[in-house]
C-alpha cells in the first residue's frame, strides 16, 4: 500500500512540476492540491493499515 502512495505522489510532483514551468501563476494551485492530495493518501493509508486484531 505505500509503495502504491509513493508512486501517485511521484506522479503527481512531475506533472505539477510541469504544469508550473509552463503556467508559473499556478504555483499556488499546484502546491496546494499537492498537499492536500498527499495528506489524504497519507491519512487514508494509515487508516487502511490498522486492523483490530
């Protein structure tokens, strides 16, 4: 499951790293979604993982 996380958010800095060469405006955007999309997976993940017994 994390290798999976690591792989999205990989994917996801080269896409906005693109996005913010071309559209340096974006940066704000870029980065915020980033962290939001990267704190949802990170606490989706730990709660995935946890299990009762």
């Amino acid at each position: 499951m994390v290798a999976i996380s690591l792989t999205i958010s990989a994917v996801l800095a080269i896409i906005l790293g693109i996005v913010v060469l071309v559209f340096p405006k974006l940066l704000r955007w870029a980065v915020g979604l980033y962290l939001i999309i990267f704190g949802v997976l990170q606490l989706t993940g730990n709660y995935l993982s946890f299990s009762p017994f």
